[in-house]
C-alpha cells in the first residue's frame, strides 16, 4: 500500500515538474533568427518587445535598424528570417505584429486577412546571380535568354556555346550546371521569377510568376542563406540570392544585360536607377527588367507589413504607437544605415508614399501619428 501510494505520488511531482519545465520553455522561446514557430506578441504583455516576421532579403539591413534603434530607445524588436511566405502567414495569424515581404499580397493572401494591411516599402536591392566556378577569375555576363534556359534545365554545361558567347575570352570549364533556388515562400523567388516571366515566354507560360513555383530542374534551400550556402559548397551551382548574402560571403555574381542592351554591375547605383519609377498609392509596384539604360534589371522594394486598424488581440495604443513609430523611423533615418549594406536608400517618392499610408493607420479608428 505504502508503495503504491509514494510511487503514485512521485508520478504525480515529476508530471507537474516536466509540464512546469515546458511552460517555462515556451515562455522563454523566440528570440530573432530563422525559428519557424509561432510567437503571440500580442497578448504577451511585453510593451516594449516587437515581433515581426518574413523577408530574408531584409534580414541584414534590418539586423543593423533593429540595433541601432535599440540604443536609442530601448525598444527590443524579435524579428525571425523565415522568408515572406512565413511573414505573411504569421500576420495573417497575428502572431507578430509586423511582416515583412519581397512581393506585395495577392489576391489570396489578402483575402486570407482578417482586416486590411497596408505596405510600406522599407529598402531597396539586387536579387544576384551567384555562380561557383572558382577557376573562372573573371566576372561572367549572362544575358536573359541564357539566364532563362539555364532555370528551366536547357542549359547544363558551363561551356555552352550561348554562355561562350556572351564571354568572349573567358575560357569557360564543361562543369555541369547545378540550379540552386528557394525551397520556401519567398519574395526574392517572386522578384526573380517576375524577371524571367518578364524576358521569356516560356517561362512566362511554363513556370510563371510568385513566391513559390514548380521549378524545372534545381536543389532548394530555405531563405537567402540557404541558398547562399549551398552555392557556396557546390561547385558549378548558379542560383540567385540578395546582394548583400553574396558580399558578406565573398560570392562571385554576374554582370545582367539589361533592357536596354547593357551588361549592369548589381549595385546601390544600378539598383537606385531602376528604382527611379512612380510609386502608387498603395506602393505596389515592380522593378524588374528595368527601362533605365544604366539599371540594374532584378531590382526589387521591400516592405513591412501592417494592419491598417492596430486595435486587436487585446493591443494597447502604447503598444502599436511604438510600432508605428517604429517603421517610420526605418523609412527615414533608419535609411542611412542601408548604403554601408549594399542596399538602395528608399527614394523620395516611395518615403512620401509610406508616410501617406503610415498616417493613415489607426487605433479605434483614429489616426496613431498626429
């Protein structure tokens, strides 16, 4: 009996210690980085912690914002690079309170919302065409045709006549082809395959345009990183990932012809001439395959993500005001630190477009900026 008994009661304390431990755990989980799990910023209570989710694309701009924010307010903003696909879907749960995204909502996505949101275009950058052929020394030029055929699988030696052409006096190795692209819901995928559906009819009617697509031929990784690292250990890979990945990893990308004939270098430069458009009110607008002669043609916005109306899940006015505080600070001193990271600073025309939609979010039905 008295066995029984303490047996029975020693079940009972470890049960309550190991459910004690997993809420502990769940309360202390998060944190930035590229967790997939779902984070309730908004009943936590924490007035002075953000949580937002998404764009890989942005992932190294937004490190430093994020940061240097920090230090002057002390406002602790948990951002996980999960890919735009991953953001939206977050915000559409409103798990974190902002998203960030490479492609404006679709129809679907936006019908998935509960609420309108908006998009503030936050950056600017080049979607690059990374290569490993380490004993290639000099930078590569790739023309949309040829570009279009290596990802749908048409092209698979290094040494094709067509990539000859385009690189006269580069001796080119008969090294197999290797594509690398994204595995998850990318706004980087969207950018680069609006390109191709852009420049080549049969990637136009075969693969199309979006954040996710059949690919024809090619290994995925998730996010830029992803991406990045599997060109890195792979040699004869070709894959496209953001400027800023292929620098800090010491990549070799190459030069894209664009509209206009020319062979562009991906720079602050180029990807500022491409970005020299019209916004529309609602900044959903394309960059890529450019009109600017001295574009660069795989140029894309970036932007966060918002409920227009804040009040929700139990969301003080402290709270959201801190968040929309927040974003207009990225859109304008937050933008210096956007050049020193290789991305374009916005342009005065996509700042004045986020400043009219910034304004026009409100709380209870007021406006949060006065």
């Amino acid at each position: 009996m008295y066995t029984r008994k303490f047996k029975s009661l020693l079940t009972a304390s470890i049960a309550v210690a190991i459910l004690g431990s997993v809420t502990l755990l769940s309360c202390n989980s998060g944190g930035s980085g590229t967790g997939t799990g779902k984070a309730d910023s908004t009943s936590n209570g924490d007035e002075n912690t953000v949580m937002g989710a998404g764009s890989t694309f942005d992932n190294p701009l937004f490190s430093k914002m994020f940061s240097e924010y920090n230090k002057l307010n002390g406002l602790k903003v948990n951002y996980q690079s999960i890919g735009s696909g991953g953001g939206i879907l977050q915000l559409t749960n409103k798990t974190v309170d902002f998203g960030a995204s490479d492609a404006p909502l679709n129809g679907k996505q936006d019908s998935g919302m509960t609420a309108p949101a908006v998009h503030i275009p936050v950056t600017a950058g080049a979607v690059v065409i990374s290569y490993n052929l380490p004993e290639v020394k000099d930078t590569l030029k790739l023309t949309p045709e040829i570009l279009a055929e290596i990802f749908l699988g048409k092209i698979t030696k290094w040494n094709d006549a067509k990539i000859a052409k385009a690189n006269a006096g580069i001796k080119l190795p008969a090294t197999g082809i290797i594509v690398a692209h994204r595995s998850d819901g990318s706004g980087t995928t969207n950018i680069f395959t609006t390109y191709l559906g852009k420049v080549n009819e049969e990637w136009n009617t075969k693969v199309g345009k979006g954040s996710s697509v059949n690919w024809p031929v090619g290994l995925g990784g998730k996010g830029n990183e992803g991406v990045a690292g599997s060109i890195k250990q792979t040699p004869g890979a070709i894959g496209y990932v953001e400027l800023a990945y292929a620098i800090q990893n010491n990549m070799a990308y190459a030069k894209m012809q664009n509209k206009a004939g020319n062979f562009i270098t991906p720079s602050i430069a180029s990807v500022t001439a491409a970005a020299n458009i019209t916004i529309p009110a609602d900044t959903k607008v394309s960059l890529t395959n450019t009109e600017a002669a001295d574009g660069y043609p795989i140029s894309g916005l970036s932007w966060v993500l918002l409920y227009k109306e804040q009040k929700y899940n139990n969301r003080t006015l402290d709270k959201t005001t801190k968040i929309v505080k927040l974003v207009w600070w990225m859109t304008h001193e937050g933008q210096q630190f956007s050049a020193a990271l290789n991305y374009a600073p916005l342009s005065p025309a996509a700042v004045t477009a986020g400043e009219t939609i910034l304004k026009s979010i409100t709380y209870d039905g007021k406006p949060i900026l006065q």
